[in-house]
C-alpha cells in the first residue's frame, strides 16, 4: 500500500486518526489545517509512532479559501508526488436553534463543510487521476440523512456533502476514482467537546444513547471501508438504520422530535 495521502483536518481528531491508520501501513501523509502548533505536534506524533519509516510533511491552509487550499495541495504533491488517498476530514459545527444562531454562523459552516469539501475534491482529482488506485474520501455526519433539532446550520452543509459524494461516485466511477462517503456520529475529539457546551437541550436527549466513539475506531472504519472500495459507511445500529431507511423513518423522526421539544419547555 506504501503512497501518499493528503488529508485536511489532519492535524487534530479524525483526520488526525486517519493519518495514524495510514502511516502504519507505510503511507506518507501530508497534513492541511490551519493551525502552524497543532500541525508540528501532530506531525511528531506521527513520525515517533512510525519509527521514521514514512514522511509527515504539514501544509498550514484553510479549507475556506481556495486559492491558500490548492497551494498546499500543489506543494504536497510537488514534495512526495500524486496522492492515491484524499481525505477530506476538516468541518465545525456550531449547534443551535435557527432562531437564535447568525447568518455567520450558518456561513461558516456552509463555507467549510461543503466548499471546503468540494474545492478539496477539485483540487486534488488532477493528482489523485494520477495514481494506480486512487480513493477519495469525504466525511458527512448522521445529520446528513435527516432534519434533526439543533442543526439547521449544520445539517444541510451535511446534505450537501452526502449530495456531492452521490455524484461524484458515478461521475468518476469511470476515471477509476473510487469515492467514499462517512458518517460518524460523536466521536471524542477536540470539536465535539467544543460542541456539547452549545448544545440545545432536545439536540442532547437525540444524542442520548448513542453513544461516543474513539476516533482510531472511526478512522480505522474508514480506512477500512475505502480499501475495499465501500462507498458509505456509518457507525453504530442506530445510523446504519438510518441510511438505510432515513426517507422511509422520516415521518416517525420528526414526530419524536416534536414530542421531545414539547417535553423540554426549552426557549426556542
């Protein structure tokens, strides 16, 4: 499997865990974030755990701007050569009623979520067309099969990313570019705790039960799923459920939901 992969979000969470996976199979990463200390961190981490035998080079981008994001692409490409893995793992999410966030706060979200998703993707298929056996991974959320409480800013970035992964699989099923699309849901991370203290109290009581998952768990799923040439793959009996019957179950979920806010007395 030796190669190189690119990986936005790379220096933190899944994108981070996903990278590890890579590594120790003998896999050269380069990791796209934002932050210049998270990077150098997460670029240690990585070559101590695989004893030197790979490179870890870091591109410090953000996903938002596109002409910062092709240059880190162009550069890590020029450093270790076309990639045969591109993972798009960089997203925030900002939980709220629709009442009460800002129109920022839905453009920030649609901005990195969705446009960081898509420049990803049409930045690096030029580079990943170039390999024997490219992979291209998106990561969605569980948020993506349906409307739920909390999300209206989050939730539709997700469509959209699930939407784009749709076509991009038939569109470049041809070109010998396999596509595959996450859904994780919570997942331990640096994000995730950000969120729970922005969480509304309904947004909560859905989550219940859940539960949490370790991001090596998530990545090494991933990892997994895209080496087979899976298209999707979710977490847990409850979202494989639901991505199998999301239009169907659509109904019952808002239903539930309703009962919940009534239940909640919570100030929308």
């Amino acid at each position: 499997m030796p190669g190189h992969a690119i990986i936005t979000g790379g220096s933190s969470g899944i994108g981070l865990a996903a990278a590890k996976q890579l590594c120790s199979r003998g896999v050269s990463v380069s990791l796209v974030a934002r932050n210049r200390d998270k990077l150098a961190a997460a670029r240690e981490m990585l070559l101590a755990a695989a004893n030197g035998q790979v490179a870890v080079q870091t591109f410090s981008a953000d996903v938002r701007d596109p002409d910062g994001l092709k240059q880190a692409i162009a550069s890590a490409v020029d450093s270790l050569g076309p990639p045969g893995w591109g993972i798009c793992s960089a997203g925030i999410v900002i939980p709220g009623t629709f009442v009460k966030q800002t129109l920022r706060d839905h453009e920030d979200q649609w901005r990195t979520n969705y446009l960081g998703s898509l420049q990803f993707a049409h930045f690096i298929l030029p580079h990943l067309e170039k390999s024997s056996r490219p992979r291209l991974v998106l990561i969605a959320s569980g948020a993506a099969f349906a409307g739920l409480y909390g999300y209206s800013s989050y939730g539709p970035a997700k469509f959209a990313v699930r939407g784009l992964a749709e076509s991009l699989r038939v569109e470049l099923k041809p070109r010998n570019v396999s596509v595959t699309i996450a859904f994780p849901g919570d997942t331990d991370t640096p994000q995730l705790r950000s969120e729970l203290k922005l969480r509304p109290k309904v947004t909560s009581q859905l989550a219940s039960g859940v539960g949490v998952m370790s991001p090596d768990a998530v990545a090494k799923g991933i990892i997994a799923a895209a080496e087979r040439g899976d298209f999707q793959v979710t977490f847990g009996w409850q979202l494989r459920l639901l991505a199998r019957t999301h239009s169907l179950i659509a109904p019952l979920l808002r239903s539930y939901q309703d009962r919940l806010v009534k239940r909640s007395g919570e100030d929308l």
